[in-house]
C-alpha cells in the first residue's frame, strides 16, 4: 500500500472514529515528523473528497433523523402527555422523559452544527500548504462528530425509556380500570 492511500484511510478512520486519539499521533500533542507531514500533503486531495463525500451525507443523515426526532416529540411524546393531562391522569413521569428527550434534542441540534462547521473549517483548509493545520482541524471535527453520535445513543436511550415508561403508564391505569384487555 502506498503512503498515499495509507494516509487517507487513516485520516478518513480518524474522522470516522474508527481510529482513537491513542492510535495515532495527534500534532498538537507531539510534533509530527515530517513523514507525516508528507503522508498528508500527498493524500490531501483523495482525504479532501472522502471528507467531502461524508460531508454530503452527514447533511443528509442529519435531516432524516431530525425530522424522525422532531416527529417523535411533536406527533407522539408531547401530544399523548398533553391528552393524559387533559384527562386530569398522572402523566409527570411521561412529561419527565419527554423533557429529558427534547433536552437531548437541543444538545444533538447543537452538537451537529459545531461538528458541520467545523467540518467545513477542516475542508477550507488547503492541506497542502497546512498540513499540520489540516490534520488539527480533522481530529478536531472527529471530536465533535463522537459527540453528535453520543447524542444520537442518548436520544436513543430517551426513546427506549418513554416506551418502558409509556408501558408502565398503562399497565397502571388498566390495574386502576381494572381491565386486563
């Protein structure tokens, strides 16, 4: 394998998280040689399209959960609390997970668009004349895509838990009615 596509695929698992901080050498921490300072000159245009590529997508990905998100909080959790109150039933435990969730939300709206900018920063950079630079701004971008993925789990997790909670909340109320259909 070339030193060429060695250093794409590199570059590409770091941002793709594939590959951790302790795998490889980060050049704010240590000086990079210059090995590696012409690893990433040489691959910068095939690194620059990868990144570019998952740029693309990442944008898309993005709106399709948003969306899927937002659906889930607008159409599901937030209008059957609301009914349950209306209905003057215990729903604090429901609004407490709905709150939770749209909390987790806001954090993963947030957290994507730090990560989108700063994906973009590393993309403007020209790798060839900033290596160092470059190779900084893609960890960096890495960082903020872990954390985009970390609220997507905790949201995730949020769901999980309206369900076990939504579950919880009939089974009470049935026990109540004393109904068992």
């Amino acid at each position: 394998m070339t030193i060429a596509k060695r250093a794409i695929i590199i570059l590409g698992a770091i941002l793709l998280g594939v590959m951790t901080p302790m795998s490889v050498v980060l050049a704010q921490d240590t000086p990079m040689t210059d090995a590696q300072i012409n690893q990433i000159k040489s691959s910068c245009v095939g690194a620059k399209t990868i990144m570019a590529q998952l740029h693309a997508n990442d944008a898309l990905l993005r709106v399709n959960r948003g969306q899927m998100y937002e659906s889930m909080t607008t159409k599901l959790m937030s209008r059957f609390d609301d009914r349950v109150d209306s209905n003057h039933l215990n729903s604090k435990y429901l609004v407490s997970v709905d709150q939770d969730y749209n909390d987790a939300l806001t954090s993963f709206r947030n957290d994507y668009q730090v990560y989108e900018e700063s994906l973009s920063s590393a993309l403007k950079i020209d790798c060839t004349k900033e290596p160092v630079s470059f190779y900084d701004a893609v960890a960096d971008a890495r960082t903020k895509r872990a954390q985009v993925h970390n609220d997507v789990v905790k949201l995730n997790q949020d769901i999980d838990q309206y369900k076990s909670t939504f579950e919880s909340f009939v089974t009470g109320l049935l026990n109540f009615t004393g109904n068992s259909n």
